[in-house]
C-alpha cells in the first residue's frame, strides 16, 4: 500500500521535463530543471542516501537512460553463457573483446516512479556480427524517443522502431558496421554511433571500415530517405551526430563535416586531427562545438552554422566523453580524470584540475548551477558551474560506470554495471 500510494505521488510531481535520447534534449548534456548534489549509493561506505530505487539490468551495456513522461527506457546485450568481459582502466592496447559468443539483445522499459520493469523486448538473438572493443559493450548506442516511438540501434545487429508499449513498429539491416581505428585497419572495436529522431526522420551515422555513411529513415515505416556516403570525408567515427535545426554536423577524421537534414547533401567540412573521434557535436552560443582526441592532434573546435570555424584549440579535446556547454562555459573531462573548463566564445581557458584518479568515460551533464562528472570506478564528482574550479562534492555509486546520466523532473539516473540508480532529495 505505501509502495502504490508513493508511486502516485511521485507521479503528481513529475514535470514536464524529458530526457529523450543520449546527453538529453537536442544532445546538450543539460537539464533546465534541478538536481540532487549529496546521495550514498554505496552500502559499504556508510548509510545509503537519496537512492529513490535501484533496478537490475541484465547483461552488459554502456547504452544510457532515457525519459519520456513517467517511463524510463535503456537498451543492452545478454550474453547466453557465462558473464561478458569488461576491461577498464587507462591502457593503451587495442586488441578486441573476448565477446563473441551468442547475445540477446533487449530494451527494458521501467516505470520512473518505482523502477519496476513495466516491460522488456529481445529485438534480436545470434552471434554478433563483429567484434568490440574490451572497454565497450555489444550495446554501446542509447535509445531515441519522440514519445510515440522507440528507436533501438544495435549497429551490426539492425535498426529497430518500437511503441511506448514495447511494440515492433518496423526493422532494418544495415549490414556490418565495424569499425576501427585510422591508423590500424585490422582491429575490431564495434559500433557507438546513436540513433537521432529529427521531426519524421530517424538519422543514423554509420561509419565503418568500409562504405561509411549518413542515412534517414523514416520515423513512421523504416522507408530510406537519403543516404550519403562519408567515404570521402572520414576514415570513421564512433559519435553521435547533432541535428540542430535543418543541419547534420557529424564528427570525423580527417575533417568535421555539415549535411542538410531533408536530403542529406554535404554542406561544409572542416578539418580536424584526432584520428579516433567519439565525442558528439554539441551547440550552444550561436556555436557548433567538435571535441577530439588521440593520434597528433585533440582540438576543441568552435564552428559556427556555415561551417566558419569561430576559434580553436589544438591540445584541449578530449577523448573519449563529450563536454558539455553549461551558462556560457565549455567543461571537458580527459580519460584521466583532469577538469577543463573554457569560456565559450572566445576559447579562453578559465581552469585545469584533477578531479581524482582512475579513468573517465562518461560524458559529463550539467543542471541547477552545478555539473556532474562520472569516474569508471563510479565516483561522481559535483563542480559548481563558474569559472573557479570548486568541487561541492564527491558521491559513489558503488559500481563500475561508463555510461552517460540522464536527468529530468529533479532525478538523476545513472547506468552502472549492473543496475539502474534513481537519485533524488
């Protein structure tokens, strides 16, 4: 009885706010609303504190949360035999994941308010189509929402459109998409790349080690659109593309390239240097802002609408999480845990601090005047958004986490090893 009657009133205070697909609304990273600063998820540091609930999350999948109303949807990959590998850490060896045995590949649907399992869905059972890295997952993408329709993006293992209620709408084969660094064309380190909903079109970055391209496809049937072959124009990235308006702008090596949303047409290109991008494109200040990292170059490029690049900085990206633009400040996060912060326009650089030890993979976000960053080891660190470095706090999550938070209505939500945290005052 007490379970039902908080779970309705909950509900009586969720506001308006969603977290429809990865780093959130328009891919920003950034929540209007608040968000809680204090919590103990860890049970062996002292007395749990602001856990609303937790929920397991079989398999392994770095796929982040996402919101639409009162539900909350997150994608991953079942092994049928025995526990998938994950290796992290800071290391530099790029050989592929011992991975290769059957997976399932699911969709969970959780109810916000109590994290029950409302429903789950196996879009696709078999033997993965290629390998993956040992730090990824065979479930790396995050689902996209418009809040009619649900898109899963296994990479190799298909396209899939859902209802809210868990049913198949349409499915499409896009063949192998495996991808690999530049500078070593025999390695397998698999697929990243998350889907985005843009009006009545569903976009897809699908860059591999051949036959790289951009596609759209129809949000209602799963038509093709348009495709356009990134052969040309980049050696391959595993980010996400940004859709700000009638533009596509999506990371790449060895150029950042522009495409416009109703046809696909490539628009601009803008030269880059980090051989093996994963952070997404994100705008904020009138400005389109591309991180990147590894191989001779990492550049922090600012590149407005035309494809004019504003400013740049050549030893400033960053790897493998995106940064997020918070009230006119650029924050980055390096693998190694150093905190960047930038003024937005200009470039200028306000501060560089450690935030710990360890590894950092998860992209940081940003909400009510304080930005969230995520260790590997699940420490999340909570800086107040200005331009002097102040760490307010220090929260464990007391598991293994790679995945990007999600944030709506005053609730954080993160994607740990095993499970799904619901954080809130």
């Amino acid at each position: 009885m007490l379970r039902c009657w908080f779970a309705v009133l909950f509900a009586s205070i969720l506001g308006a706010e969603n977290w429809p697909s990865y780093r959130g609304p328009q891919g920003s990273g950034v929540s209007s609303g608040p968000a809680p600063w204090r919590w103990n998820a860890d049970a062996s540091s002292g007395p749990v504190q602001n856990v609303l609930w937790r929920t397991p999350i079989p398999g392994l999948g770095h796929a982040s949360p996402i919101v639409w109303g009162n539900r909350l949807f997150v994608a991953t990959a079942v092994r049928t035999k025995g526990e998938a590998p994950l290796r992290v850490g800071l290391y530099g060896d790029g050989g592929s994941a011992d991975d290769n045995a059957e997976q399932s590949w699911k969709l969970f649907c959780l109810d916000r308010a109590t994290g029950r399992v409302v429903w789950e869905r196996t879009a696709k059972t078999g033997m993965p189509r290629a390998a993956r890295h040992p730090k990824a997952t065979h479930a790396n993408t995050t689902l996209a929402t418009d809040g009619r329709h649900l898109i899963a993006f296994f990479g190799s293992e298909g396209l899939f459109a859902y209802d809210l209620t868990g049913r198949l709408l349409w499915q499409q084969d896009l063949g192998v998409l495996d991808m690999t660094p530049a500078d070593d064309r025999t390695l397998s380190w698999g697929f990243a790349s998350s889907p985005i909903v843009a009006g009545d079109k569903v976009i897809v970055q699908c860059d591999a080690k051949s036959g790289s391209f951009l596609a759209a496809y129809g949000l209602a049937d799963g038509k093709l659109l348009w495709k356009t072959d990134r052969s040309a124009v980049s050696l391959g990235s595993w980010g996400t593309p940004g859709v700000w308006g009638d533009l596509v702008v999506c990371n790449g090596y060895p150029f950042v390239a522009g495409y416009d949303v109703a046809t696909g047409r490539e628009r601009w290109r803008v030269p880059a240097g980090g051989d093996v991008p994963v952070p997404v494109p994100f705008f904020a200040n009138g400005l389109i802002y591309v991180a990147q990292a590894h191989g001779q170059a990492s550049p922090l490029i600012a590149i407005r609408p035309n494809g004019e690049v504003a400013w740049r900085e050549e030893r400033n990206g960053a790897y493998l999480s995106t940064p997020v633009a918070y009230q006119g400040k650029i924050y980055s996060v390096t693998s190694a845990g150093v905190l960047k912060a930038y003024e937005g326009l200009t470039g200028r650089k306000l501060y560089e601090q450690r935030l710990g030890t360890g590894a950092y993979t998860a992209s940081p976000i940003a909400a009510g005047g304080r930005v969230y960053v995520v260790s590997e080891e699940g420490e999340v660190s909570v800086v107040a958004a200005g331009p002097e470095f102040r760490v307010l706090a220090k929260n464990p999550l007391g598991e293994i986490t790679l995945a990007t938070p999600a944030v709506a209505d005053g609730t954080l939500y993160f994607r740990t090893r095993r499970e799904i945290l619901a954080i809130r005052d």
